[in-house]
C-alpha cells in the first residue's frame, strides 16, 4: 500500500529585537578591562616589603598626553591612554587595555597601531617640564591572547609594518573567582618592564582581590571610552538615578517620581561615585559630558524624559520590580533605532523619490 508524504510546515521563528547576549558579553569585557587597569595600577604602587601602597606614585586614567611632531603614528596632537604612571618621578609606564581582541587576528594590527602612538616622547608627564627621559609601553589584553598577541607585535615589527623603540609588556588579565571571593589575574606573557619590581611579580602573576581595588578606587564603572549605550542607561537609571528619586517629587502616575537634571548635573556626579573626576588641565574627567548627554536625550527619544529649551530634563523615574533593566534599555534602544532608520527611509523618498528598502508595516 502507497503512502503519501505528508510535509510539516513550521512556524518561522521570529528573530530577536535585539542581542542581548552581544550586550552582556560587552558588558563583561569592559567590566574585566576596567579592572585590569585598576589592578596594574594597584600593583605598580604595592611596596612588597613595607606591604603597603608607595606614596612615590603618580597615576591617572585616561589622562591627556601630547605627542611629538615626530610620531610616527598621531603627529602633535592629544592621546588619552587608558593608565599611565609614574614611579618615583623615574620610571614611567603607558598602559592600554584591549577588550576582547577578535578572532580574527588581521584586525589586531590596528591595536598595535594604537600601542604604537605612545611610543614617542609624550608631553604631560608629572615632571617640571612634562618629559621623561623614556617609558615603558604596555599593553593589556585577555589572558587567552596574550601569547598570541605578543608574536603578532613581533612579527608585525620583522616585516616592517610596525615599529617600536620603547620597551614592551604584553599583560595578559581574567577575572577569576572562588567561593567568596573575586580576583583579577594579572600575567606578564611577552616583553618586559624597567622596574624590575613588577616586573619580576608580574611574570609569575598576581591575584589581586576586587574588593580591594573597589575599597581603594571605589565603585568606579567606566573607562577612558565609552560602554555600549545601553550600558550607560542601566547605570544612569540603577545607580544615580536611584538616589536622585529618594529627594525627587513624586508624578501623577503611582510610582513615578519627576528628576529634574542637567548633563552637566549628572556628568559631574558620575564622575565622583562612578568615574574619575578632573584633576586638571589634562584631566579630561571620565566619562565625557558628551556621552551623558547623548544618553539623556535617548531617554527622551524611548519616552522616558522630556527636555526643556534652557537644558534641564525631566526623567520619568520608576523603579522596576521586575526585569532587567540592562535588556530593558536594549530593547528600548533597538526599537529607538528601528524608528529612525524608517523615518530616514521615508524621508529619502520625500527627498529624493528612493524607493523604501523597510519590509516593516507597522
């Protein structure tokens, strides 16, 4: 007896908003690389002997150096390395951070590039003419391509695609944690450092606790460049904003209370409980007034504040009970983005008479 063949037609999945998981492992990477450079700055103050942080130590995220006329890479203009100090007003050392290097290792090149601006005589120095005789470059990158990165330096350098007169420290960083407690694991994997202190400690590796560096630089949640936006909105919105709604006047919806803020306002508080505030002139202050106001106005662009003519905002504030305010903002954000791109869209074929490329009919 003959069957027939009977086909099964399964509904599409619809495909997500947004990826959530992408912003979670953005999260991660910026979270551990904040922490790598808060735990070589540690240890290039620890005294091993007088166990004890050295007051000899000048040090600064984020801090604006000039280069030279003679950079090979940013001739005289502002860099802004992720750490750079100071020991002893002798030995000097340029750090930078790399988050999660990809895979693909062509695109590495450009992350020496960017290692290659600071081998220069830098101006911005705490010397009485900003110079140092010279300094050590190092570079920070996950522990799991610290090795690889190193060889990619050197093999860039032999076919003369890159060059550097300064010595090198590739450093390999990972979060580690146990029972009860939270590392950041520091291990030099490549090249050396002058001062031979850390330099010997870090080639063994060092565990430094987080609740150490949070005890002694404080809950500090930003680097030298900007998080993902969505990131910057769940800290705006559980951190500042939380204490801001304790003295806020409450709306006319039930749990909604009215914060009236200015970017300059939430700027300078971010950078005192969560940044790094200016210590002058080539302390730019972290994070940059032009990403708070960016955030403040993708809050009223997703509903969630308007904004006056004189600068002030009014947020909606709500504490939610439920959910994730980190996916909140991330769904918010690439609905936000979807309506724009259609309005563009539309105002192409206005414009222009372009056809429409959105299949979107809502």
């Amino acid at each position: 007896m003959k069957t027939s063949a009977r086909v099964l037609f399964l509904p599409t999945k619809k495909p997500p908003e947004f990826d959530y998981s992408r912003i979670r492992e953005a999260l991660d990477d910026y979270t551990q690389a904040l922490f790598a450079v808060l735990g070589f700055v540690n240890e290039a103050r620890w005294d091993p002997v007088e166990r004890q942080l050295r007051s000899d130590v000048n040090f600064e995220i984020g801090r604006r150096m000039s280069t030279s006329p003679r950079n090979t890479v940013s001739p005289s203009t502002d860099v802004t390395p992720d750490c750079i100090f100071l020991q002893a007003a002798r030995h000097g050392v340029v750090g930078e951070a790399k988050i999660g290097l990809p895979r693909d290792e062509s695109f590495w090149a450009d992350d020496v590039c960017q290692i290659q601006k600071y081998d220069d005589d830098l101006t911005g120095w705490w010397t009485p003419d900003e110079h140092l005789e010279s300094h050590d470059l190092a570079a920070l990158v996950p522990l799991s391509r610290a090795v690889r990165f190193f060889e990619v330096v050197n093999e860039l350098i032999a076919q003369g695609k890159a060059q550097l007169n300064r010595s090198l420290a590739v450093i390999g960083f990972q979060r580690q944690s146990g029972p009860e407690r939270t590392w950041m694991f520091l291990k030099k994997e490549g090249g050396k450092l002058t001062q031979e202190g850390i330099d010997n400690r870090l080639k063994y590796g060092r565990q430094i606790d987080f609740e150490i560096l949070i005890k002694e630089y404080g809950d500090r949640k930003f680097l030298d460049y900007p998080p993902d936006l969505p990131i910057t909105l769940q800290i705006l919105w559980d951190n500042l904003f939380t204490q801001y709604a304790a003295d806020a006047p409450v709306g006319k919806e039930p749990g909604v209370a009215i914060l009236t803020v200015t970017a300059a306002q939430v700027t300078r508080d971010l950078q005192t409980f969560y940044g790094f505030t200016s210590s002058g002139e080539r302390s730019p202050g972290i994070p940059r007034a032009s990403w708070i106001r960016e955030a403040l106005d993708t809050l009223v662009g997703i509903g969630l504040a308007d904004r006056a003519s004189d600068g002030k905002y009014f947020i909606s504030y709500r504490r939610y009970r439920r959910g994730d305010m980190l996916e909140r903002f991330c769904r918010l954000c690439s609905k936000a983005e979807k309506k724009k791109k259609m309005a563009d869209e539309k105002q192409k074929v206005l414009e222009f008479g372009l056809p429409s490329t959105s299949t979107d009919t809502d």
